[in-house]
C-alpha cells in the first residue's frame, strides 16, 4: 500500500523539529540523495529531480547530500532542482553536505581528509556545485584518523564565522569524539544510521548527544532498502550497487533478515499501512530530537515514506514490532570490514 503526495504550503506543511539545541527547525524527514546518484546502480535523472521536487512542495526541508556522492554529481542534481524548483520551496530548503572522503578515478575510497586546508578546500568546491552562498549544515563524513577532531570542526567553525556554512554537524562519530567536538564549538546534529536494526547508538551515543542539546539526523532507517518491505530473496543487484558487497545483504544473512521483515510486516498489515511507514514510524517515535531521512529516489516511494507521519505508534504497538525485530537480531555487520574500520562510532 502507498500512498499519494499531497500538495500543502508551507503554514500546513509536514511536522518540524528542532536540529538539535543550536541547529535549525527541519522538516521531521529529510530527503537523502545519495542514490540519486551513486552506490545504488542506475538511476533515472528527471525521476531523482521530479522526486526532489515532490519532497520540496510535500514541505520537507532538509536534502542530504555528500560532495563524493558520484564525485560532485550529486550536487550538482540538488542544484539544479533547486533552481527549477518553485521559489517558496527553494527558499525553505535546507543542505545539509559531507565531506571528506578521497576518491580514486575508477569511483574507489581511499581514506579521508579533515585537516583544516582541506575543509575549506572542499567547501568551496561544494558552495560552487551547488550555486549557493553558504551551506547550511557541514560535517567530516568520517573522522580522519590522523587529525585530532578539534581541528577539523574548528576548520568548520571559522567557515561559520565567515559566513559559508551556518551550523556544524557530524557524522559516525562515537561518545567520546562527540564530546570533544563539542568542546570546539556549538554542534547541530550527528548524523548516524540508526534503524530498527542498527540500534547501537542507544547505549552510549544518543544518551551523550541528548546530554549535549545535540540532534540526531538518522541514515539507513530502512538499512539501505531491506527492511523497506520491497526487496525479495531472489532480487539480483545490478552493477554499482554496493548492497552486493553489504553483509546484510549476502547468503543465510539475507534469508534470517528477510525473515524479520516478514515479523514485521505482519505487524504493519494489523495497522492497515506499510512496512516502511512502520519503520520509518519506529524511528520517529524516538524521540522529538532525532529526524528519519528517507533515501526516496523515486515519487512513488517519497510518497510511501510521508505515509509515516501520519502513523501513530502506541505502547502496544511499540511492543509488537519489538517483539518481531528484537534489538541485535540483524544478521550481518551494517558495512564490509574494510569500511566498519572507519566508523568512530563501531570503537
């Protein structure tokens, strides 16, 4: 079942919620863009654009990008749907951009770059990919090993005092390196996976970033499509698409996966709505200080995902999709090896 986008105005446009105690007000889901251009295969450029688009007039406010996603691409398809787009919504939106990851011509990761130079260097490029004069929200993707985060988002708060970025966030980053950001400078938000089955920041993450007045913008609450009530046992991934090389995603982790999800659905189908919306829903119901992004490349699933806001979760409901998807029931590592080794939030 989905549902159909909806046109509203901004005075009756989707919930809000604060980015954190220094941060802007966002829409309560934002649009992540990455597989608008990288990491899922092909995709349809007028469908990624008409589909941000749809995000803007439905009243989200928040587009997530990366200045690696497609090496720049990705940017530039924000920029260009924000200048085709109506100037009510592109006045309400919002960027928020990664940076930091080094790319090899064949599309490869070699590591990251978060010493000062290096922010500003990337900043500029982005500002320009996206034809804007400051970018609302930056962050280091992933913390480079060799430069003390002090330095990195002290790089990013002289590019606030100067006018080029408005608010500092991060991304994966653990207790630890999160209180010592913050010691630096005001930090908006950390954007981290979480979902029904990536639960790790419960312990220790999002207590410390709750203790800060610091957000949470939460990637992968769908894991990538595979708790999206979509994806079959026998889907082949086309080439491009890194769910191919993703833990979650291979031989018995797959069958056990896909088995929650079947958990699920059955608890979705009692509620009359989807499965997605049940997951997109768990996570909102959260907590006010966390913000689902939904990784929508088409209108059609953009529309599914807004269904969400409209599902009321209650204690008992809680407890049954606890019961069907039990905290660590995943099978599988949420990335290969190689790449778990640059989460600061896995140590």
């Amino acid at each position: 079942m989905t549902t159909t986008p909806k046109t509203v105005t901004f005075e009756n446009a989707v919930p809000t919620r604060p980015l954190g105690a220094t941060g802007p007000t966002v829409s309560a889901l934002g649009l992540g863009c990455m597989g608008m251009s990288a990491l899922y295969g092909e995709s349809d450029r007028a469908e990624s654009i008409a589909t941000i688009h749809a995000a803007l007039d439905a009243g989200i406010t928040l587009l997530d990008t990366g200045d690696f996603y497609g090496m720049g691409h990705n940017e530039l398809l924000i920029a260009e749907a924000l200048r085709t787009a109506p100037a009510a919504a592109r006045e309400h939106a919002l960027t928020s951009v990664k940076f930091g990851a080094l790319r090899t011509v064949e599309g490869g990761f070699t590591g990251y770059d978060g010493r000062p130079a290096a922010v500003k260097n990337f900043a500029a490029y982005s500002l320009q990919r996206l034809g804007t004069d400051h970018i609302d929200v930056y962050r280091i993707a992933r913390v480079d090993p060799d430069v003390p985060i002090e330095e990195t988002v002290g790089a990013i708060a002289e590019l606030v005092e100067a006018g080029h970025v408005r608010h500092i966030g991060l991304s994966e980053v653990g207790a630890d390196t999160l209180r010592r950001a913050a010691a630096v400078a005001p930090i908006a938000d950390l954007q981290i996976e979480y979902s029904l089955i990536s639960r790790g920041i419960e312990e220790k993450i999002l207590p410390t970033a709750r203790e800060l007045g610091i957000g949470v913008t939460a990637y992968g609450v769908l894991s990538r499509g595979l708790i999206s009530g979509h994806f079959t046992r026998d889907r082949e991934l086309g080439a491009g698409d890194f769910r191919g090389m993703s833990p979650r995603f291979q031989g018995e982790n797959l069958d056990r996966n896909l088995d929650l999800v079947d958990r699920l659905r059955a608890v979705a189908e009692a509620k009359g709505v989807t499965v997605a919306q049940t997951a997109i829903a768990w996570v909102l119901a959260q907590g006010e200080d966390i913000v689902p992004l939904v990784g929508a490349r088409r209108r059609d699933r953009l529309a599914e995902a807004l269904g969400a806001l409209d599902v009321t979760l209650d204690a008992a409901d809680l407890a049954a999709i606890e019961e069907a998807v039990p905290a660590d029931a995943a099978a599988g590592a949420r990335y290969p090896e190689a790449q778990m080794a640059h989460l600061d939030s896995e140590r």
